[in-house]
C-alpha cells in the first residue's frame, strides 16, 4: 500500500526558508505512471495547490508561488522535497505531499494519495 | 484565473437524508477535469470522485458526481455518519493549473 509521509522543521522564522521532504513508500518516485506534488492549507481555511514534480525531474509551479517555490527529488532515497524562500505569517499553514496519477482515465488531473500533512507556522 | 465557488457553505442534515453539494467555476472546465474531496478534522482530503462523475476506488454508490461545463454536483443519495465532513472541488486545466473551491461543511442537524 501506498504511503507518504512529510517531515521537516515546524516552526521557521519570518524570511528564512521552510524545507520539507516526503518520503514515499510502497512506490517508486521514478515511475513515469505518477507525480509528485505539494499542497497547503492554512488553518481553517482550504486548499491551495504549490507545484508537482516529474519522475524525469521537470517541474511546474503556482505562478503565485514561482519565485520562491522549488521542488525536488531524491531518487536513491524515494523522496521528495520542498524549499519555499522568504516566508511570512501568510506561509504558515498545514502542507501536504500528494501523488497524480498520470495514466488512464482523466490522467494527470486529481491527486488519489495524500500524505498525513505536518503544520508548518512561520513566527519569530 | 479560474475561481471555484461552493454552496452553501454549510449544510445542516440530519443521517438519512440527502445532501447536494455544488461547485461553480468562473471559467468552462475543460474535459470535466472535476474532482471532489473528502475532508474530516485532522486528516488528509480524501479522492472521492474524478471526471466529475467517475467514483474513486473505494467509495460507495450512495455518493455520485454530476455535471459540465462550469456547474458540477455531488450528491450524497442518504447521508452516513462517517459522511459528516467538509467537501471540496478541484479543477484542473485552467491556470494555476490546480485550483480547489473553498469548501462545503456538512454537520449533523
């Protein structure tokens, strides 16, 4: 069965930089059958969807997001990675990894496993 | 920018009965690229439904999806207690290639 699972510091300062990793398994990162993205949620409100990454590594932001947003993979650990630069109060929020589908019907356009989210709260 | 704009924002049923959950998009969703979540306190959303209407593996009859163009349905035909959650849309295509509606909380009356 398919896991992912998020990990990385919970408490960042305004300006600095959140990094976040998702470790997959039950699955390989390099198929071609999947991506791999990442999504938030602030606290009590919805969901809004950062960027995904390809098994061949090319990648696709939010434009709202796109300068300070990179996402990474690490294929000898089955992971991949989130680095969002220059965060404010606005960044704070639960974020999640998720895997699309990128075969069969409607491919590519919903995510079918989430990870468990870890909440990330920027304050000094 | 394509908005997604849900109602009612929150629905007040009691089990049993049926509930309508709608998603409107600002622009025409292309191929019915729709998704609808499940979302329980704490938890991960959970697929429930794509192509609009297409039910995810794992989820029973009793929800369905409807829908085209830019006014999409899910319809929940006798509602559960494990149904009492809140619901989101998601559309896919339009920039910024993923946008998700704002939520529908359906509670226990």
């Amino acid at each position: 069965q398919l896991q992912l699972q998020e990990s990385g510091a919970g408490l960042v300062k305004p300006s600095q930089t959140l990094s976040l990793t998702c470790t997959v398994s039950g699955g390989s990162i390099s198929s071609v059958d999947y991506s791999w993205s990442w999504i938030r949620q602030p606290p009590g409100k919805g969901l809004e969807w950062i960027g995904y990454i390809y098994h061949s590594g090319g990648t696709y932001y939010n434009p709202s997001l796109k300068s300070r947003v990179t996402i990474s993979l690490d294929r000898s650990k089955n992971q991949f990675s989130l680095t969002l630069t220059s965060v404010t109060a606005a960044d704070t929020a639960v974020y999640y990894c998720a895997r699309r589908k990128m075969s069969g019907d409607d491919a590519g356009s919903y995510f079918d496993f989430w990870g468990q989210g870890t909440l990330v709260t920027v304050s000094s | 920018e394509i908005v997604l704009t849900q109602s009612p924002g929150t629905l007040s049923l009691s089990p049993g009965e049926r509930a309508t959950l709608s998603c409107r998009a600002s622009q025409t969703i292309t191929s019915n690229y729709l998704a609808w979540y499940q979302q329980k306190p704490g938890q991960a959303p959970r697929l429930l439904i794509y192509g609009a209407s297409n039910r995810a593996t794992g989820v029973p009859d009793r929800i369905s999806g409807s829908g085209s163009g830019t006014d999409f349905t899910l319809t929940i035909s006798r509602l559960q207690p494990e149904d009492f959650a809140v619901y989101y849309c998601q559309q896919y295509g339009r920039s910024p290639l993923f946008t998700f509606g704002q939520g529908t909380k359906v509670d226990i009356k």
